[in-house]
C-alpha cells in the first residue's frame, strides 16, 4: 500500500516584498612613480545608494490587501585604498596597502527603520621573490576588522552585533619545472576574533 509521491503541491503567497534600488558609483585611481624604486596607489570610490523597502499582503490571486510601511535608504559613502610598493632589486618587491569598505544593510527592521550600514578596513604587509621565470615565493601578514555586522535572530529578527576581526598570514610558492609542469604551494592561518 505505497505511496510514490506526496501529489501536487500548491503554495499560496500571502505576502511579498519588494526592494526597489539605485546604485551608482563613481571611482578613480592611479598609480605614481615616486622613484625608479619605489611606486604609490591612491584610489578612491564613492557610492550612493537610494532604495524603497516594503512588504505588501496579499490574498490568494496575489492581489494587495495591505500595503506595508515604505521604508527608504539613501546613503552615500566614500572609501579608499592606499599602497606602497618597493623593488630594491629586480627579484624582490615588498608591499603594503590599506582600504576601506562599505556596505549598506538592506533589511529593515521590525520597526521599520534601516540597520547602520556595514563598515570596515583591511591592511596587508608582504613581498614577493622571483627567480627568473622559475620560481616565485609571495608571504603576507593581514588584518581586517567590519563593524556594524547584521545578525539574523530566530523569528525573523535581526541585530547589530557589533564589531568582527580577523588577522593572518598566508604563503604561496609557484613553480615552474618545465614549460608543461609547473607547481603550486600555498598556505592560509587566519584567526578570527
């Protein structure tokens, strides 16, 4: 007396949400020689964001029955990232570089109002090794931190939760044997606190 399937399945929606957005962005960077040695990276991005959010009722047909609260998000923020590099000889560079970043948070919350953008910046140490076309050798040491972290709660809820970082190195070495065979090694150790 088996049963193969379960029938036809039909799922009526209630409610939709809808997530009307703009995003534009604008960026520029360069690159600067300060000495035959020594090379800059500047860059900036600026982003606008604008957006309505809301969640309408609807009976079985899909027609509104209730119309949600519009909640709107316009924000605009700018971020950068700056970087050094330093070859005091042909098979040796070194580096080092800092950025920030930024992330609007579009969900509302139960009140209606819209959670504080996510924040952060990540910084990066390191150099590079080069023996011809044969062997390279690339170590860093990073930190980067975000701020404004959304968490989702049971029941649909959700929070800030605050600030979240993370530091490491990580190694890579690539080789190449013959012009068909080449190797790669790499390795992560990231600690999150």
């Amino acid at each position: 007396n088996q049963v193969l399937n379960q029938g036809a399945m039909f799922i009526t929606d209630n409610r939709y949400q809808a997530r009307m957005e703009t995003v534009n962005g604008i960026f520029a960077q360069n690159w600067f020689d300060i000495s035959k040695k020594l090379k800059a990276l500047a860059a900036i991005r600026v982003d606008m964001f604008s957006g309505e959010y809301y969640t309408n009722q609807t009976d079985a047909n899909r027609n509104v029955t209730v119309e949600g609260k519009k909640s709107n998000l316009n924000i605009t923020n700018p971020t950068y990232r700056l970087g050094l590099v330093y070859k005091p000889i042909e098979s040796i560079s070194t580096y080092a570089s800092y950025s920030t970043y930024f992330k609007p948070t579009r969900t509302v919350a139960a009140d209606g109002s819209m959670f504080d953008p996510e924040q952060g910046f990540q910084a990066e140490v390191g150099f590079r090794y080069e023996y011809k076309s044969l062997l390279s050798l690339n170590a860093a040491g990073f930190s980067l931190a975000r701020t404004n972290i959304l968490q989702s709660l049971p029941g649909g809820q959700f929070k800030n939760i605050g600030t979240g970082t993370s530091k490491g190195a990580e190694l890579d070495i690539n080789g190449n044997i013959t012009n068909e065979f080449s190797v790669k090694l790499g390795y992560t150790y990231a600690c999150l606190l």
